[in-house]
C-alpha cells in the first residue's frame, strides 16, 4: 500500500524506485521490506494510465484496465508464492549491494510476469470486455485516431493524424461507392444513408482541422512540418470528394423522383466512368498510405485518362441530345454526373501531388 500510494500520489514509478533505492542506500530499509514496496510501485504506475483513460473511448479504457489487472495479479502470484524465491535470487546475485538486489527484483518482477501472463492475454482482454461494456461500432462515429493528450509527442501525433486522414479518405470512398449505387439501384434508403455519412465526413474534417491546428503549433521537426502540411491539403480534397459523392445521390434522388430514362449507352458509359474514378481515388489513397511515388504518379496518369473519358463522354451525349434519343433532363444529370466524377479524380491528383511533393 506504501508502494502503491506513493507512486500514484508523484504519478511516476521511476521516482518512487528512486526514491526506494535511496532509502536503500542509506540503510533505511531491507530487502524484505523493499520488495513490497516495489511491488506496490508497479500498482501505482498503472494509475497513470488509468487517470488518462478518462474521457477517452472504451478501447483506451480497456488497455488502461488491462494495464492495471496485469500488474495487480502479478503483484498477488509474487507476494503468494515467488517473493522469496526472487529475493534469494538477487541476494545471491549481488549479495552486498541493496540497490542492485531492488533494481533487479524489478526487472524479474516484469520478465516473470508477463511469461506467466502471456498465455492467459486473452482472458485479461475478456475481463476488459466485461468491465467496461459498450459496442465497438460507437467508437467510429467521430475520430479515431486522434487525442490530444497524445500533441505533447509530435512524432505519434504525426502519425495518428495521418491514420485519421486516411480513415477519412476510406469513408469518403464509400461513400462515393454508396452513391454511385444507388443511382443504379434507385434505392432511397441507401441515398439517406450516403447524406448521413456525409454529414460524418464533415464532422471528422473539422475535427481533424483542429487537431492539425494545435498540433502546427507544437515543436516539430522541418519534416513533420511538411507533413502536417500535407495533412492539410490531403483533408480538404477529402472532404471535397465527400461533397462530389453527396452531389451524385442528389442527382441519383432527382432521377428517382422525376422517374427519368437513360439510354443504355449513357448507362454504358457512366459505370465505365464510376469504375474508373473508384480506381483512381483508391490508388490515391494508397499513395497517401504508402507514399510510394510510382502509385502517385500512375494516379496523375489516370486522372489525365478521366479528363479525355469525360471530354468524348460529354461530346456523345450531346449528340444523342441533338439526335433527340434521351431525355433532356436526363441528359442534363448525366452532364451533371461526369462533371463531378471528373472533379474527384483531380482531387485525387491533388492529393498524388501532394504526396511527390512531399517526398522531393
């Protein structure tokens, strides 16, 4: 308990040890009755991660928890049964020198707890489970990635908001699928949920924007910098990807409303165009994961590919208007839905850019 309280009142297990060897050193203390203590340190600094799992999501909260039962029960199998083993082990190690004895039962304290632990992780996984309920699904409404707690180590923060963007880049892309679906599909339900998402996309934008706000401001490095730099632009060609997929299930909405034809031609060549920004986005997206400049640039290719599909697209249909064999107002959203897609595969060329950019 003398442990456990007082690395939990300086919320640092490494200047409680200190602390203990001090003591140590001077005397104050044996073995025996270090021991315990140092037992109670490692309780103590569990404390830390629990205190900073408040407000987090549940799997931050679980990983604490775990954390916390992890050392507790090692704590119970060292008191019960392998206390005196260990500490006739470090005194004949280093029979005349307390500081390394205490040092060393602290390293055998962890060796040996997670050999014994190991094979029983998953039990102390399902324990967290149990503790602390909630579906998983609630955690990817809003940001996953991102905690502020986490500026104060830019290099992780980097890192995090970079699997943020991606996240959102993913759902953007979905979404975009979803609409594209529901045009063909002429399904109601699943243009409302395309509107929600996009909604979504929004919300995790802006939070995103603040995140690289704050952490622009924190100490980092000409590179990490530059990489922020890039988070920013990446986010907002996102985000405009997520406007372009909303623009397609409006347009989708207003064919089901208005009950509009399509010739097979027209439908022909819209998924040829669908397929085609899919696989131009999603190949951004790779390159924004693995910054490979061979896949950003086969993305800038494609996107000069888009430009001269939607030219001779446009041209075609304009003859099939001329020759009176659509539907003006038909013809009007399939004009209306190649000008979109073509919007998304230069934000995708954008986004390629940015990431050659950052690479020179």
């Amino acid at each position: 308990m003398v442990g456990f309280g007082l690395t939990t009142l300086i919320q640092s297990s490494s200047a409680s040890i200190g602390l203990l060897l001090a003591l140590a050193s001077q005397g104050l203390i044996t073995i025996d009755i270090a021991m315990p203590i140092l037992f109670g340190d490692n309780i103590g600094t569990t404390t830390t991660a629990l205190l900073s799992s408040i407000g987090a999501n549940k799997t931050a909260k679980r990983a604490a928890l775990i954390h916390f039962l992890f050392n507790v029960i090692g704590t119970i199998i060292f008191m019960a049964a392998l206390r005196k083993p260990v500490e006739a082990l470090v005194v004949g190690f280093t029979p005349n020198d307390i500081q390394r004895q205490i040092a060393n039962s602290h390293t055998l304290f962890n060796l040996i707890n997670v050999i014994i632990q190991f094979p029983f992780a998953r039990l102390l996984v399902l324990a967290a489970e149990k503790l602390v309920k909630g579906d998983e699904l609630e955690e990817v409404q809003g940001l996953k990635y991102l905690d502020t707690r986490i500026i104060e180590t830019p290099s992780i923060a980097v890192n995090q908001a970079s699997k943020e963007v991606l996240r959102m880049g993913r759902i953007a892309r979905d979404n975009l699928r979803a609409a594209t679906e529901a045009f063909y599909s002429k399904d109601e339900k699943l243009l409302q949920k395309v509107f929600e998402e996009e909604k979504k996309i929004n919300e995790i934008e802006s939070e995103i924007t603040k995140y690289l706000v704050q952490l622009s401001n924190a100490p980092l490095t000409n590179l990490q910098h530059s990489t922020v730099t890039t988070l920013f632009h990446a986010v907002n060609d996102i985000e405009r990807v997520g406007d372009h997929a909303e623009n397609i299930a409006e347009l989708a909405q207003e064919r089901i409303e208005k009950k509009l034809w399509f010739t097979d031609e027209a439908l022909e060549e819209l998924r040829i165009m669908f397929d085609k920004i899919d696989e131009v986005f999603s190949k951004a997206l790779l390159a924004f994961k693995t910054a490979d400049p061979s896949v950003a640039r086969e993305v800038i290719t494609l996107e000069e590919e888009v430009d001269i599909m939607e030219k001779e697209y446009r041209e075609s249909h304009i003859e099939r208007l001329n020759a009176q064999l659509c539907n003006p107002n038909a013809g009007i959203i399939f004009l209306d839905l190649i000008s979109n897609l073509e919007r998304v595969s230069d934000h995708s060329s954008n986004i390629a850019m940015y990431i050659l950019d950052a690479l020179k």
